[in-house]
C-alpha cells in the first residue's frame, strides 16, 4: 500500500514526489525525484531518500494535513 503525500516540479522533466508507503509491516515516507520514460510514465531515479516513520502514521491524518507538505 502508498499514498502519494506531495508532489512538486523541480524543472521541466523532473518532479520531487513524496510517497507514503509500508514495506514488511514498516511506514517510510519516500521523497524521491520522478521522470517520465519516451512513453509518458513517471519512473523513479535513484535520487532521493526513504525515511522510516518514526511514529505511527494513518492514512487520514496525512490526507487532512496534505496540503500543509
């Protein structure tokens, strides 16, 4: 399971999305820059970063303080 947090252009091919995903039971939080292949699909690259969470995380909660990312 994921939930897309925020997504924000970082130039004209690439975007910085931060992901929400579970991984062997665990919550990250995947801040990552996408780019899209010859066929239009965001890929991701090797550039960024996944953060274990720390402290339980629902997804509602994140959803209501979505636009505060």
């Amino acid at each position: 399971m994921s939930c897309t947090l925020a997504e924000m252009p970082k130039n004209r091919t690439e975007l910085i999305r931060a992901v929400l995903r579970e991984y062997d039971g665990q919550a990250f939080v995947d801040v990552r820059v996408w780019v899209r292949d010859v066929n239009g699909e965001l890929l991701p690259t090797r550039k960024g970063i996944c953060l274990r969470a720390e402290r339980p995380v629902s997804y509602t909660h994140l959803r209501a303080h979505e636009t505060s990312l």
